[in-house]
C-alpha cells in the first residue's frame, strides 16, 4: 500500500477508527503523561504467520504525532515467527498509548487475512487456478482486507459494484433469464467490462454461453456437475467456481481446471495473528 493510496483511500478510515476509540479524550494516557515525552516501544509478533500492514501500522502513529517514526525488521508478506522482535516505534508516548489498540487491531487483521489466504493459496500451487477474494468484508475494512488477500498470495475479485459486471441469481430473476440478463448488460456496460454470470446448473452454464458471457461462475455445484460443465465450456469462457469455499474443503476443486476459485472465508472468516507492543520506555 504505498503513500498515495495511503493519503488518498485510507487516512480518513484511519482517523475514524481513532475517533472510534477516542471521543473526546484518551482518560488513561492523559492521567500518566501530563507532557510530551518521547518514548520507543517494540513490535513483537506472538504467533507464526505472514505479516501485512505494517504500513497501516505506522500511519496510525503518523496521524496522531506527525514526529513519529517506525522502524520495521520485516516487509509485507515475510513470515514471522512466534517471538520475533519485527521493529520499533518511537514517538510522543502519548501517541505510542493512544494508538496502540487502532495500530494492532489493523496489523493483527491483515496479517491474519494475510496468513489464512497464504495457507489456502499454497494448496492451489502446481495449478492454473488463481485463488479469488470476494465482497464479503467488513464495512470500511475492504482496502486494507483485499490489500492483505494480496500479500497472502491471493488474488482480487472486483472491489467494488463499480468494478465489474456480475450478474447474480437475483439479476437474473429480475431480468427474467441468463439470455436476457446477458443482453441487457452488454447493452449498457462499457464495452470493457466483462461480463460474468453465476450459474447454478448446467442449463444455466449452456444458456449463459450461448450468450456470451466472458466469465461463468460455478456456484454450488457438486464437483460431478462442475467438472461436465469445464468440458462444456471448453475455454469458450473463463470458468470461476465459488460457494463456502474454505481450506478444508478447497481439495474437492484443485483437479477441475476451472481458472479462479473465489473464496469469501479468506476475508470474513481469517483469525487474527497474536501481535503485540512491549517493553515502552523514554528515550
């Protein structure tokens, strides 16, 4: 996540997940610390996983006392160990104690988004399947959530309904059918969008070909059903298959052939990786 995006998409999610925590004054810190005084604090991870965020991390430090710094020993995307000392932050100490909670709930968040998806991507290695996120995130969180798919080796779906055609079993009902549902979207969206369609059945996956659909998505289908319908399509399209994907159960789909497997669990179902601020000190 470099500088611009930082400024531009995440700085004011930033400052309202502060707000969240500070309404009018942080009562704790403000008893303590009656003055400025610079202080250094250690960033130690407490469980193995991939790290991601770290620049979210100190951003949080940044808004709250511009003087502030961060040294990290790792990058997004490194594995860290139980232990490990990852880096260092220095700055007003009352800023190192009010943004503490804000800075490891987002660090704690992607890097376990990030170990999760890393974990699920490894069982798809050897394959030409892509592993996919989806929308299924949390409400402000969705930037730096994909951000973390993307450190973990994943992949992003649309961001957004801005991003893309994907007409779903509620468009297609409202459009009446597939056929339908397909020829209204290539009428009215940019002619450099894709179009894909979901499919439930294999009359569904013969209907949205013939329309032309760029990309037809699998959902819920049997493993039977969804391998007769790769051999149907026969590159025709692009195939995705989705429908509670999670780790213990994606082996079912890695010998289907289809191009992309969308998981939702990758951003609504990931724990957290244990992350912790220790040892704080003047300086």
């Amino acid at each position: 996540m470099n500088e611009i995006t930082m400024t531009l998409q995440a700085d004011h999610l930033i400052q309202e997940a502060l707000k969240e925590d500070i309404s009018s004054e942080d009562v704790s810190t403000n008893a303590v610390m009656k003055e400025a005084v610079t202080g250094e604090v250690d960033l130690i991870c407490k469980q193995d996983g991939i790290i991601a965020g770290l620049e979210v991390f100190r951003r949080v430090f940044e808004l709250l006392d511009a003087g502030a710094t961060a040294e990290f020993y790792c990058k997004d995307g490194d594995e860290v160990k139980s232990g490990q000392l990852m880096g260092k932050v220095r700055g007003d100490i009352r800023a190192l104690l009010s943004g503490e909670r804000t800075a490891l709930n987002y660090l704690q968040r992607m890097s376990g988004i990030a170990t999760y998806t890393h974990s699920v991507a490894e069982l798809l290695k050897g394959s030409k399947t892509k592993l996919l996120d989806t929308r299924k995130t949390t409400p402000n969180m969705r930037i730096f959530e994909k951000y973390a798919v993307r450190v973990g080796g994943g992949y992003n779906h649309r961001y957004n309904l801005s991003d893309g055609v994907l007409l779903k079993d509620n468009h297609i009902g409202a459009a009446g059918s597939v056929a339908r549902a397909v020829k209204m979207a290539k009428e009215y969206a940019p002619f450099v969008r894709k179009i894909e369609v979901e499919v439930e059945n294999l009359d569904m996956v013969r209907e949205a070909l013939e329309a032309g659909a760029d990309i037809i998505m699998l959902d819920n289908m049997s493993p039977d059903e969804m391998r007769e319908a790769v051999r149907i399509i026969d590159g025709r399209a692009q195939t995705e298959c989705s429908g509670n994907v999670t780790k213990e159960n994606i082996a079912r789909l890695t010998e289907l052939g289809v191009d992309y497997i969308s998981s939702g669990a990758l951003t609504h179902s990931a724990s957290i990786l244990d992350i912790s601020m220790k040892n704080l000190h003047s300086v």
